[in-house]
C-alpha cells in the first residue's frame, strides 16, 4: 500500500474502524484540498440579495443560481444523460436512501462510484436519507443513534446512524455530500422542534466527526459537505441552528425542513429566518423547492441552489411550463393545435405540435412523458440563465417582476 511521502504528491489510503468500510472501500487524502477556494461569490444585485457565484467541485464548475435536476434512482426519469447535457444541467441530485436499498453499496463501488454507473460526468449532489425520516414516518423509528427504517421494497430492518450515511455517500463518490439530519414534519409543536433541531446539530457533529476521520473524496478532489439548518416554523430555532452549523465549518449550507405542506408563506419565512446568519461566502441551497415563481423569490432572499421533482412529475401528468404559466396539454383545446409547445421552445421540443403531444399522452406513449419532462427542465434550466443575467446587470428585481406578471396573468 502507497502512503503519502509528506510532498503531497502520494495519496494516504485512509480505513475507516467500520467493519463494512474497511471492507473495500478506500478514499484518498489530499493534504492542501481542504484550503481549496470552492465557492466564489462573484457578484451581488445591487436591487435585492440575488447573488451570482461558481461553486467549484472535482467533476466541473457550477454556476450560481442553478436548479438540480433530481435523480432519485441514480438518473432523471425518462431522460438520457445526453438529454440533460443538451439543455446545460450543471448538477443532478440522487437519493442515498432509496440508492442504498438498490442497488446498494456494494454494486455501485464495484462499478466505481455513482458517476461511472450512471455514466453521468458532471457534479452530483446526494442527500443524506434525512428527508425519508419525515416521508417514511410510518415505518420509522428515531433513536439518538440514528433511524430505524422498515424497507419499503422487502420489509427488510436498516438502520441508518450519520456515520452510515456519510459513509454511504463516500462510497457513491458524489461531490457534494448532505449531512444527516431529521426532517420535522408539519405542523410540529415547539417542544419537538427544539428536541429535533437539537439532535440534528448533534448528528451534525458526529458527521464532522467522521468526515475528518476518513476525508472522502470525490474524482480526483474532495468531497463537499452542507449542514441542513433545521427549525421548522420557529425564527430563533431557525436562527440557532444556522449558528451551530456555521460553527462547525461545513463547506455549505441548505436550508431543509420546508415544503413539507407548510402554507408557502412559512416556506418563505423558513430561508428568511435562516438567511442572514448563513455566510456570505459559502454557498446556501434551499431543498426540494420549488416552483418557478417561488425559486426567484428565494433567489432574491440570497438562495443559490434548488432542486425539485416538480418539474419532471409535472410532465409526467401533461402539464408544461411556459412563460405565460402552466399548459395542460391533455386539454381538447388543443386537439387540432399545430404551435409548439411554447415560442421558445428547445428544437428538441419544438419539432412536435400541441395536437401530437395531445394525442401521444391520451394514447399512454412514452415520448410524450420524455418531451414534456425535456422541455419542463429545459425551461427551469433557462430560467436561472436569466436570473443569472439579470443579477449581472444588477435588475434581477424588475427582471422577477416582469417575469411574474406574465407568468400569472391567466391564473384565476
């Protein structure tokens, strides 16, 4: 075994004590990497507090705001990698949990991580699994220790602790690594938000703790890792939680517990009672949201990252995102309708009339549910391109007016 000759030019093999880590896994150190500058905030509206950044990983830079399209299986659904590369996706997410119960670990460091056995060569972001703790609150169970889950494919008992998960993910390679936390659900009493977001800074800690034991990485760099500031709908627990994550020295931050049914005003109060104990130079995600109304409101409250199944669970139902709302292509209006989709379409959609994508979706074909999910990428995708730009041109605030006056002018 190589061990590094203090030149920094060797890499030291670091085991893990987990018996199933030391097994075969192997991460490699980079001495200096942790003094790498990976956020760079190169600019902020001088009309709001959207802000413009390339984040830096080992598999390419991303650039800020940036939507995540979401992988939960280890691709996104209906959709080749090709696909996501013809409309820019920087960055897809994928989902520890359901990844981890299949095809499992040990499949995917066989194959050589997530990036090589989903043939996707761009940045992942995995999740920690602490989002199922709220989805799957019927088959869980929550212990200091870590979660209990009941497998939702065989019945099968897991357990899932912090140093699991960040363990898990190590092994997947991803360049961006959540923290395990515990997702409340809502509404959520106060005594229970304080207990949960105390016991997430807790796991917080014993992530830290792991991550500097073994130093995963990612490709030939380091792997990054958020903190998830917690709270639910009350400010100073949303204020202390930013506190104890930032004192902890995560390479990022997301601000999790929201659209968990929660009326979109508290979403919106969540990232406003987190934001501003948050750094400045470091990036913040806000997670599973959201709309296209509602990204650049978060975008004007400083939010960098997003990610959402809305999008592509949308255009499995018939419904596509234009400028002027949301078109639902099932419709008889557009039984005989030759336009495309919208005006601006990508090619790739705008080769195929309403009236065919009509017929395809009420005839159960496939390509209409790969159209509709192209295009709704293509159009949250391009959407932040604009937000990009207008943020350069410091009129990111008239850019959301207009944006939105359009956008909702026929909803009734």
């Amino acid at each position: 075994m190589r061990q590094e000759n203090g030149t920094g030019n060797l890499p030291l093999i670091r085991q893990a004590k987990s018996n199933s880590y030391t097994k075969s896994s192997q991460f490699f150190l980079f001495p200096s990497s942790r003094s790498i500058l990976m956020f760079t905030l190169l600019h902020t509206d001088t009309t709001s507090k959207a802000r413009l950044g390339r984040l830096s990983t080992p598999h390419g830079d991303i650039q800020t705001p940036i939507f995540m399209p979401v992988g939960t299986q280890g691709s996104v659904k209906t959709l080749h990698p090709e696909d996501l590369h013809a409309i820019d996706a920087q960055i897809i997410l994928g989902n520890t949990y359901h990844l981890w119960l299949r095809p499992g670990t040990e499949v995917i460091e066989k194959l050589q991580g997530l990036h090589s056995f989903t043939t996707w060569d761009r940045p992942i972001l995995t999740d920690s699994g602490g989002f199922q703790v709220w989805s799957l609150s019927k088959i869980r169970k929550i212990s200091e220790q870590g979660v209990q889950f009941q497998s939702h494919l065989d019945g099968s008992r897991m357990l899932l602790t912090p140093e699991k998960s960040m363990e898990i993910q190590a092994i997947f390679g991803s360049d961006i690594a959540m923290l395990f936390d515990e997702c409340p659900p809502y509404p959520c009493e106060r005594p229970y938000a304080e207990e949960s977001t105390s016991l997430t800074t807790r796991w917080a800690q014993r992530c830290k703790d792991w991550i500097e034991q073994n130093q995963p990485t990612s490709g030939a760099g380091k792997q990054l890792h958020f903190g998830i500031v917690q709270g639910s709908v009350y400010p100073d627990l949303r204020e202390q939680s930013a506190k104890d994550l930032v004192n902890l020295n995560f390479d990022g931050y997301a601000i999790g517990g929201v659209s968990v049914g929660e009326p979109e005003e508290e979403m919106f109060a969540a990232i406003r009672n987190a934001e501003p104990f948050l750094p400045q130079e470091k990036p913040r995600y806000a997670m599973g949201l959201g709309t296209p109304t509602q990204l650049l409101e978060m975008i004007g409250q400083g939010v960098d990252m997003f990610d959402c199944v809305h999008p592509t669970r949308c255009a499995r139902h018939g419904l596509a995102f234009t400028p002027d709302g949301p078109l639902h292509i099932k419709n008889k209006q557009f039984e005989f309708d030759s336009a495309p989709l919208t005006e601006d379409a990508h090619p790739h959609v705008a080769r195929f009339s309403r009236a065919f994508l009509r017929h395809s979706f009420r005839a159960g074909e496939i390509i209409a549910q790969r159209v509709l999910s192209f295009h709704n990428l293509h159009f949250y995708l391009n959407l932040m391109a604009q937000a990009r730009q207008a943020i350069t041109e410091n009129r990111f605030t008239e850019f959301k007016s207009v944006f939105n006056e359009r956008y909702n002018k026929h909803k009734k």
